[in-house]
C-alpha cells in the first residue's frame, strides 16, 4: 500500500501513552464524519466511559481529548474504510501499525476486535480469545477487546472492556 495517500482518519498517537485503540478500519460514518467510532450505533464511547477511560460520554469528534487521559488511536487499515468484510485484500497494513507503534511506545496496545488483532499476530479468529496477551518480542503487551461495532452485538461482552479499564485506571495487574 503506498504511504503517499492520506489515511482516511489520522492516527491519533503520541510517545508517552499508557494505551492505544487499534481497531480495523474506519467504518463508513466515520470516514464521512472525520471521527473515529462515530457510528451512532457503536458503543465505543459508551463503554470508555463505562470502564472508567473517560469521565464522562464523550462524542466522536472530540477524540483527541482522549490524548490528554493518555489514551491513542489508530486502525489497521490506514487507506481503506468500511465494513471488514468490505475491505480491500491489502488493506490491513501490519507493518506500518508495528512502525507506528514502536515508534510511541505505549504500556498496552489494546485491539478493539479479534479481526485486527488476528491479521497483526498471524492467527485466525478463532484462536484468540479475549483479554490482555505478550505482543511480538520488544512489543508492549496486547489485549484483545469485544467489538463495539453495532455489526458484532452478538459476540458483545462488556467484562474485557471493563478489565482493561481496572487496569488503565491502576486497579488491575496489566
């Protein structure tokens, strides 16, 4: 995939974070509003706020706050936005994500759905479960979340989501 293009939303990352959201790809309300889960059905922002991330709902376009609570996001898919069964076969760019990553450093790299986090480790779906995991050698520790896309109600579960935040907040072992 060529750098040269511009990502549909820009990643929103900085050294020093305690965590960065990885999800797979902007859907297309997102990509249309320039926000990063700004579907009005995705819970994404409810549950930050649930977990404790946020202090309160906050709306899509105000995601760069979240660098203020030492929080980043990034996707997958930098170039592409959709679905991911829409998606492009090269959309997921696995290398750059490890660049990008490696580059800021953060203590957690959390995946925001096992679609993204299988294309990252190699694996199927199937053979990852949720939770906190080792990333790659040299990499910061994984965790694997529930996607908050309206598309994946039915494997919903709020407890990964409400673990990882135990530990965001300093009241989990990571």
């Amino acid at each position: 995939m060529s750098s040269l293009r511009e990502p549909v939303l820009p990643d929103l990352l900085r050294p020093g974070l305690r965590l960065v959201f990885c999800g797979s790809a902007p859907g297309a309300v997102s990509a249309a509003r320039g926000a990063y889960y700004a579907h009005p059905g995705n819970r994404f922002w409810s549950i930050l706020a649930e977990a404790g991330f946020t202090p309160s709902r906050w709306p899509p376009h105000d995601y760069p706050r979240l660098l203020e609570l030492g929080i980043g996001l990034t996707d997958l898919a930098k170039h592409a936005s959709g679905n991911d069964a829409d998606l492009p076969p090269d959309a997921y760019d696995v290398v750059g994500l490890e660049q990008r990553i490696l580059a800021v450093r953060p203590a957690m790299l959390a995946f925001t759905a096992k679609a993204p986090a299988a294309a990252f480790l190699g694996r199927r779906t199937s053979a990852i479960g949720y939770g906190r995991m080792e990333g790659p050698l040299g990499f910061p520790p994984i965790w694997v979340l529930p996607s908050t896309s309206g598309s994946g109600a039915r494997h919903w579960d709020s407890r990964p989501w409400l673990a990882l935040g135990a530990w965001f907040r300093g009241e989990a072992p990571g």
